[in-house]
C-alpha cells in the first residue's frame, strides 16, 4: 500500500500546491495528489490550476486572512514559475 509520502513522490507538484487543490476540491491530499497530476497533462488542467490557487488567495484576502493570503501568494508563485498561464487553450 502506498502511503501519501510515496504519491507525492511520483507527483511533479509540491506539498503546498497538493494541499490548494485539496482545499479548493474538498479532497483528501491523497485524492488531491491524483488529480494534479491528471491536471499537469494538459493546458487546460494547468490552467485549472491557476484558477484554484488564485480562487483561494482572493477567498482569504475577502475574509482578511492575511497569514493565509501570504502562505497562498507564495505557494502560488512558485506554481507559476514552473508552470506559467498558458497562453492559448486548446
């Protein structure tokens, strides 16, 4: 059996990002793990992404979270650097 250590190996996503998607989807991290990996296939699914994390800032920035808002922008940052919006969708 595979632990959720074991999956976020084989996933090509950090931690913070994982737990964005769980948040945003209402999943368990390692159903979360799963699904970004399906998401990075495409340019869409990346896109998607991009929208998770940004949908989640502006929810802790409306709420005045501001610890969460910080923790979020930079988890977001570094999902942008490696994975940048894609100019045009399929």
């Amino acid at each position: 059996m595979l632990s959720l250590t074991d999956c976020l190996d084989f996933v090509d996503l950090d931690a913070a990002t994982i737990e964005v998607i769980a948040l945003h989807e209402d999943l368990p991290m390692i159903v979360a793990a799963e699904l970004g990996q399906q998401l990075l296939g495409d340019l869409r699914g990346i896109y998607r992404l991009h929208l998770m994390h940004r949908h989640l800032i502006e929810a802790a920035a409306e709420h005045g979270r501001l610890d969460d808002e910080k923790r979020l922008r930079k988890t977001y940052d570094a999902f942008n650097r490696k994975y940048p919006v894609p100019r045009q969708l399929p």
